[in-house]
C-alpha cells in the first residue's frame, strides 16, 4: 500500500521540482550565447542543440527535459518582445520568473518527428513523449530529417554556397553552378505562436508590383496566425533565400488579413502553412508551384534552384561566330564558362533581364580553344556581347565574384552599361540612315531607341502616330519635309539648333499603351495623329489641324515659337 502511493507522489515532486528549476532557467545560458547575440547566432545555437538533444536522436536520461528548455529559450529570445521583457524583468512576460514550456495546451511541447508534413508527430509532456500519433485534442505536426549526422546544425556552410558557384569557393571564386554539400540537414524546432516577422509581408499590390512576371523568383510562405510552426517554417525559408540572396527573393502571405487574395492565388493553408516559389523557368509568364517535399534547407533550396529562370539558351562555340554577321531586336549576350550547365547566377540574370537581352551560354574547355582567342578573351569564365548591329565586345574576362548577391548587382550594372550603349548605337544608325536617304526617313520610335531620339537630353520629340501603312506612309513624307526646312524660335528665346528636334513615327496599334500617358483614351479614335512631347518637362501638345506639310510645318513652328499650348502628361510615357 506504502508503495502504491509512494510512487505518484515522487513522479509529482519530481515534475513540481522540474518546473521550479525552469523558473530559475536563463535562456542565453540555455542557448550558450551572449546578451548581446545576434538572431542569427541564437538561431545556430537553438539548431545545433535542438539536434543534439531531441527525443528521436538521443535517448539519454533528462535528454527530454534538457530539449524542452532549449525550445522554450528559442521561443523567448527569437521574439523581440519577448526577450526585451526578460533582459528587463526576468521573465517574458514581463513579470519575474521564467516558465518553462508553453502555459497551455495542456502543459506539452510540440516537437517534430521523421517524416513528411502531416504524418506521425505528437505532443510530449515530461514522462510520456514516447507515445507518439494522435494526442486527443493537442496540436502537432510533423517534419522530417534530412540526414543522420547530428554534427551539423544547418543544411549547408557557407563554402556550400560559393563552391563551383562560377568556378570557385568562398575565397574569390569564379562562375559555376552550387556545389552539393555533405553536411547534415537533419534540424527540429518547437511550433510557434507568432507570425513570421522577418519576412517581407506581401498583399495583391505588392504581388502585382514586385512579383508578378518580373524575372525574379519568389519564395513565399502562406499561414495564418492560429498555425503553430510558421516560425519554423520561416527559419527554413529565410536560410534558403539567405544562400540564394541575389537570385531569390522571400515574402510570407497572411491569409488571415489576406483572405480573398489567397483564395484567389489557391493559396490557403490547411492543418500547417503552405511554401510555394513563384517561378518564371521559362515562360514570359510566372507561375506558383507549391513545395511538397521535407522541410529541410537544403532539399527546398534544390527546389528553389531548379525552379529558377532558363531563359540562357546552351549554344555550341562555333555559333558564336554567327552573331557578328547578322542584326538582330536586341542586344546578345554569351557566358563562357567550364561548366557542363547554365550557372545559377546566369539563369537569375536572364530572369531580370529576360525581355532586354538574348541569353546564351557555352560550355569552354579552357581559353586556348582557337575559338576563345579569336573573340578575344584571355581568362574563363567571360561575358560576351553583340550590339544589335553586330558588333561584338568583350564585357568581361576573368570574372570573380564574393557571393551571389554582390555577383548579381555588379552583373547587372554591367548589363544596364551596355544595354545603353546599345541604344546609342541604335540612334546612330537611325542618324546615318536619315543623313543617306537625304533626310527623307523618318526613325520608327521602339523600345531600344527611344531614349537616344525621345529621351531626356531630346527638348523636343514629334511623334507621328499611325495605324495602317497608308498612313504612315503619309506621315513619313509630311515630317521628312518639314524636318529639311529651317525652323526657329522668336527672336528673343534662345536658338534652336538642327538636333534639339528629333521626328519619330509610332505604330500605335502595336503600342496602345504608350499613348495611355497622354490620353485616357489612348487616342483610339483616331487612326493617325501627331504629338510634340517634351521629355524633360513631361508636357505634351496635340495638332488637330488637316494633316498637311502646310499645317504641320505651323505646328511645330508654335512649338518652337512657344505659342503652342503644352499639358502635363498622365504619366511618363513607356514603350514595351
């Protein structure tokens, strides 16, 4: 009888005395970090122990109760709030003390098992945490391990990121694509009762804005604030995009505060919160694709890389000759490189500039390819281009990089400068072309010109608008005249000379919404038209007379003379 009793009661003094040693528990000491320790430091604290300690991997005496501090500890000092009341006050919550474990939920721990989402998982408290599955109305969920070494707390070093990235490592390495890694992925972390609060938050406008068809890929989180594990789930997500910063982007969707805009995305979470990459690999299109696999850094991160954009066709050397020989809409670019596939920062490049740039990329054995010294480079990996007209430059040879988000923004300064250079080319060969045929063409105003003939340094643009060939036809002979005759301002302005008025011919069936910047309705109604448009001042006035050489010649002679009446623009007008 004695011992019938004896034993409940000790079970009961033992957990009474547990829960009081918890209160005297310090988190940083728990962690084993300092005061003053990043987020990120506490994060690589909590993985690493959280490994070493969870009931699935050791099974050592006081190994439960050693991990369900390590958790609590997590839960207080990932939180801000948190964290700043117990530097202040001892205690979470503002009030002396520290509590092990969450208060509710029946006093357990939630903690992740092997196994996919939504498989076996249970809620432990001290003494019964072996019995696993379905625990009455407690909440749980389940992750997976992605690997049996409990030596290594993340899914990849930062070796990882830079090896093979375009040829190299850590140490200033060149192109390539990411090197696997040999690391543990194996991880576990406690469910969570906060939203995600490092993730950029995203609702339709910013969707729209930043996201939608833009080039860039998109890791998002969808949850709502009821779900336990969004924290987890975020710590996951933000080490993914953290290695593939530069190439990938990170946002999280409450669907609690965004409730239609998840529905119509297809979006919403169930039992736990839902990962998905917007994906634009190789369609003009983006497109969401949920992720389904275990939630472990380095098997999403294999998903993210895999879903980023192929818009870099693989071409052979000998092509490359080609491209000096021929015109093409846009300007060529070529990666060289030892690689057997496109590079991940080559691909996220192609993304960005998708709709400015043709992508191709060739596999080099070494520069003393006959081929590689004929185009003039020196050193692998090289970037090659080829101007619209054909005419080839060597942008870079010998590249280096330190990571993958400085390799992107220098990359893509090196584009932009020769994108320009690209137009000004353009706009030099329009020049020429008028000069040939004895001022008689007129320039058809697109994309890749028309900053050099509309631009900022242009005072004054006239754009003739057209919608059949007829009329362009028309249009071309009234503005090649009145552009050969000598036109000038009153006597007291300034003088204009012979380049300060550039004239330009629009297809407007093909660019409707350019002219949505000067007029609601596009000028729809109309099946020619004619404007003098100030860059500089983003004003525009509109002829309305009979379209004659006659009339025309008047209209810009008032625009010159300053007679003519200018109104603001809508908006900056954008050719696509």
């Amino acid at each position: 009888m004695k011992t019938r009793y004896t034993v409940p009661f000790l079970l009961l003094f033992s957990l009474i005395l547990l829960t009081l040693e918890a209160k005297t528990v310090d988190p940083y000491k728990v962690l084993g970090v300092e005061k003053n320790a990043s987020q990120r430091e506490i994060q690589k604290a909590f993985h690493k122990l959280s490994l070493q300690y969870h009931p699935d991997k050791n099974k050592n005496k006081g190994a439960q109760e050693k991990f369900a501090e390590i958790n609590n500890a997590y839960e207080i000092l990932s939180d801000e709030e948190k964290r700043k009341n117990y530097d202040l006050y001892g205690d979470e919550k503002g009030n002396p003390g520290f509590n092990a474990g969450y208060p509710g939920d029946q006093g357990g721990y939630t903690y992740f098992t092997n196994g996919g989402q939504g498989q076996n998982s249970y809620t432990f408290r001290p003494g019964d945490w072996q019995d696993m599955g379905d625990q009455g109305n407690s909440r749980s969920f389940s992750f997976s391990f992605g690997g049996p070494s409990p030596q290594s707390s993340f899914g990849f070093g930062l070796n990882d990121i830079f090896s093979n990235f375009f040829g190299g490592d850590l140490g200033g390495g060149q192109f390539g694509g990411f090197g696997g890694s040999t690391r543990s992925q194996s991880r576990s972390q406690t469910g969570s009762r906060s939203s995600p609060k490092s993730i950029k938050a995203i609702n339709s406008q910013v969707f729209n804005k930043e996201i939608a068809d833009q080039g860039m890929t998109w890791l998002l989180l969808t949850y709502t604030s009821s779900l336990k594990g969004s924290q987890f789930y975020e710590s996951i997500i933000q080490e993914v995009a953290d290695s593939l910063q530069g190439a990938l982007k990170v946002g999280s969707i409450n669907c609690e505060t965004e409730m239609s805009f998840c529905k119509e995305l297809g979006t919403q979470p169930r039992r736990v919160p839902r990962v998905f990459v917007y994906s634009n690999k190789a369609s003009d299109k983006g497109f969401l694709v949920e992720y389904n696999g275990d939630l472990v850094a380095k098997t999403l991160k294999s998903f993210c890389q895999d879903h980023l954009p192929r818009f870099s066709k693989r071409i052979d050397l000998k092509h490359l000759q080609s491209y000096s020989v021929k015109e093409e809409k846009l300007p060529r670019v070529v990666l060289l490189s030892t690689k057997k596939d496109t590079p991940v920062i080559w691909r996220a490049l192609s993304g960005l500039f998708h709709k400015r740039f043709i992508f191709n990329d060739v596999e080099v054995r070494d520069v003393t390819d006959p081929m590689t010294k004929k185009l003039g480079v020196d050193a692998l990996p090289a970037i090659v281009g080829w101007l619209s007209n054909g005419e080839k430059h060597v942008l870079k040879s010998g590249i280096s990089v330190k990571d993958l988000k400085s390799a992107v923004h220098d990359l893509s300064t090196l584009l932009e400068g020769f994108e320009k250079k690209n137009k000004k080319a353009a706009a030099s060969k329009d020049r020429k072309a008028q000069a040939d045929s004895g001022g008689k063409h007129v320039s058809l105003l697109t994309g890749s010109n028309f900053d050099a003939l509309c631009g900022g340094k242009t005072p004054v643009c006239i754009i003739g608008g057209f919608r059949s060939l007829k009329v362009r036809e028309k249009l071309e002979d009234i503005l090649s005249m009145v552009s050969q005759k000598s036109l000038s301002r009153r006597r007291n302005a300034a003088s204009v000379s012979g380049d300060s008025i550039s004239y330009t011919l629009l297809d407007v069936a093909k660019q409707p919404s350019f002219l949505n910047a000067f007029d609601k309705s596009g000028y729809k109604s109309s099946d020619k038209l004619l404007l003098a448009y100030k860059p500089r001042t983003q004003k525009f006035a509109a002829f309305k007379g009979e379209m004659t050489a006659e009339e025309v010649e008047k209209f810009i002679s008032s625009v010159l003379n300053g007679d003519a009446q200018f109104t603001k623009t809508r908006q900056k007008p954008v050719l696509k």
